[in-house]
C-alpha cells in the first residue's frame, strides 16, 4: 500500500468537498484528535461484532480503520507530510511497532494506535514536526497491518467509505454550515 498515493487520493477528495476550507489552527487540532474517535467507534465494533451502519454489507471495525487511515492521509497531506513518509507499510508493522496480533486482542492493538494518535497531538502541541508525523505513519503502518493481519480489505472499503462521503448530505458544505452541521 503507498502512503504517498494515499494521501494525495485522501487529502485531495478532502480538499474538493471542502473540508478544509476556513479551517482554524484549533480547528485543524481538532482533525486530528478525531482520528481517535475512529478507533473508539472500531474497537465498538469488535466488542459488539457489529455491521456498520454506512456500510452495512462490512463489519463496522472495517469501516472504522478505513476511516482512521482516511483522517489520517487526509490531515498528513493538509500538513505537507506526503513527501517525508517512507512509502509503503511493513508487512510485520503489527511486531515491529510493538502491536502484538498473536499476544493481544483487536481491542490492544487498536488501543496502540490510538497512543500513535495521542503522540502525534503531543507532537504537534510542542510544534515538533517530526514526532507528529513519525507518529501519524506509525499510525497509518499500524492500521494497513491490522487489517492485513485480520483480513479487512483495507483498500476497498477506503474507496467504498469516501465514496459514499461524496453524497451524504451531511457532508455538503451547504449543510455543514447550518446550526448543527459538522463542522469537522
């Protein structure tokens, strides 16, 4: 899986459905600390064995990293990071990072990420560019080998996931902007 490539696919849909336009400083924090929420909204799924409900032909935990590495593309392509990422996930990204598939369940190695996250605000809260992004690739090499490593077509459900964000109403800028809306 390329990083690089997915940013720019990511970030780019982003970009043109307008979710960065007018984006604050805090707001930009913000994305980044909901990428956090996909993991909670994953491990839901583990825990319950739940469909989800966008996608409902897909296990709710599949969504849930596909929207994680979604966020996470996104936010490193609007911080300049497609260019200082390594390329393409380790197949044994689970071992070398620390997950540990045959030792742990889903829900540690999901929780392992979310630390990836944590760091990654941590990073970016003392301005230090290089834990942030380190962090966010870890992230994003943790997620490609979770999904490996349970069988979750990671890639296919990114493309079913951001095309089905291109026609939800709630996405629309005309509708985010309405009391109420998302504003991230």
């Amino acid at each position: 899986m390329n990083f690089r490539c997915l940013i720019s696919i990511c970030h780019t849909a982003s970009l043109k459905a307008g979710w960065w336009d007018n984006v604050t400083e805090e707001g930009s924090v913000i994305k980044l600390a909901l990428i956090g929420t996909e993991f909670s909204e994953a491990v839901e799924g583990v825990l319950g064995n739940f469909q989800d409900d966008k996608l409902p032909a897909r296990k709710m935990e599949e969504v849930e990293m596909a929207d994680a590495a979604i966020r996470i593309c996104d936010y490193m392509g609007h911080r300049g990071y497609k260019d200082r990422v390594n390329g393409t996930a380790r197949k044994d990204a689970l071992l070398y990072w620390g997950y540990s598939p045959s030792a742990l369940v889903k829900v540690a190695n999901i929780q392992a990420m979310q630390n990836d996250v944590s760091a990654a605000i941590e990073g970016r809260r003392k301005g230090d560019k290089e834990k942030e992004h380190k962090a966010l690739e870890n992230c994003l090499t943790g997620i490609v080998a979770y999904c490996e490593h349970y069988g979750l077509d990671l890639t296919e459900t990114m493309e079913a996931k951001m095309t089905f964000n291109t026609i939800r109403p709630d996405h629309k800028p005309e509708n985010r902007a309405k009391d109420g809306g998302k504003k991230f």
